[in-house]
C-alpha cells in the first residue's frame, strides 16, 4: 500500500489542482463534508465522519445503492481541457464489510463533450478489473486512461466510484477516501482537475494567488 501526502493553501485546496510543465495533480480526502460532482442511476451517498469508517483525517465519502437496480455509478473526479495522448492516473481507497462478494466498489470512467457538462457520456473510458472487499482492510483501486479526444469530440474524462450488488446481498454500499489524481502531457495549461472540494470561507478571494506544495512519501 503506498501513502501519498499533499499540503496545501486553502485557495489551492479549491482549485483542487496544481500545474508544473507537464503535469498537474490534485489529492481529495472528503475532510470538508463534500461528497460527489454528480451521479449516474441509483447512486446515493452522504458525508460520513465516523472515525471507524475513514482511512486518514476526519471524514470519507459513504456510498450506497438504494434501491438496487443496474450499476450506479458516482463522479468522484472531473478532468477537462485534455488533449490526444495525455495521461490520466487515478486511484482513491475504498473498504466495505462483504469479504469477498458483492456489494463492492470499482474504479471506472467515462469522456465527456467538448466544452460539455460533467453529465455528457461521449464513450466508456474503461476502468481496472479490481473491486473493494477482496480482504478486511482498505484497498487502493486506480487506474491509468491513455485521452483520446475522438477526433475532438471529446476533451473531458470523469473518474467513477461503481457500486455493484445483488439483491441477495441487500443494500450495496462502501466507503471511500483519499482520491489521488495526477495528469501528464505536453500542454496541460487549459487542463482543469475538478474534485468535490467545498471552498473555505474566503478562499475564492485568494484562487490564483497562492502557490501549492506538495511531498510524497512512499
């Protein structure tokens, strides 16, 4: 499992991303209340600030599928202005009680529309083979995008949070927390990485004129 840690402004926390020449990142951990952009079918979730149900901080995202029907999915990401070739890693933590079978989470992803809304679904985009739930801990799910703008008909890519039930197994439901995206390209200056951030009270005065500093440690 690695850890990754991202320190930041409160301006630079609402942007939710940061650019170098080549790349940008951003880091969601649901510490704000925020919970998803949007959604798809019978998709619901709630802020959850349970200390048993979070992985670091004070609060992680609680999902669930009521009432069951098809695969709901949950926009935890969106990244748009994206060109031909640019590289999109994505991953964020998920853990639910079902070891070993459904309900369970997933990472996925859709494009959207150029110059579109989050809610446009210009093709599947794909996503990892791996769900939540394979053992009692928290599990990291990512996932790597190669963009492909479809000729221009598409510059936008959301990252989804999938649940999958049946009903045997009742309620379908997860929780979720520290998102980590990071995006590669040769031009990434109209590239925006949109997360659930709520801004901190006077941030929005302050967007663009704090820097953002960052560390990892594996």
């Amino acid at each position: 499992m690695k850890t990754r840690f991202c320190i930041a402004t409160a301006a630079a926390m609402a942007c939710a991303s940061a650019a170098t020449a080549d790349a940008l990142e951003a880091f969601y951990g649901w510490e704000d209340g925020g919970t998803v952009l949007g959604s798809y079918g019978n998709f619901n979730s709630s802020w959850n600030d349970d200390p048993s149900y979070v992985l670091s901080g004070s609060g992680s995202l609680y999902a669930y599928e009521d009432p069951l029907s098809g695969t709901p999915q949950g926009y935890a990401a969106w990244i748009t202005g994206l060109s031909d070739g640019d590289v999109i890693d994505a991953s964020f933590f998920a853990w639910d009680d079902t070891i070993g079978t459904s309900p369970s989470l997933r990472i996925w992803g859709h494009y959207t529309d150029t110059g579109g809304t989050i809610d446009d679904h210009s093709g599947s985009a794909g996503g990892n083979g791996t769900y939540s739930g394979q053992e009692d801990v928290w599990e990291e799910l990512s996932h790597s995008w190669t963009f492909d703008s479809n000729g221009g008909v598409r510059d936008g890519l959301v990252v989804e949070i999938r649940i999958y039930a049946s009903s045997s197994a009742g309620l379908g439901h997860g929780y979720v927390d520290d998102m980590f995206i990071d995006v590669f390209g040769d031009d990434l200056s109209g590239t925006v990485i949109h997360t659930p951030a709520i801004p901190a009270p006077g941030a929005l005065a302050l967007l663009g004129l704090a820097g953002f500093a960052r560390r990892r440690r594996r």
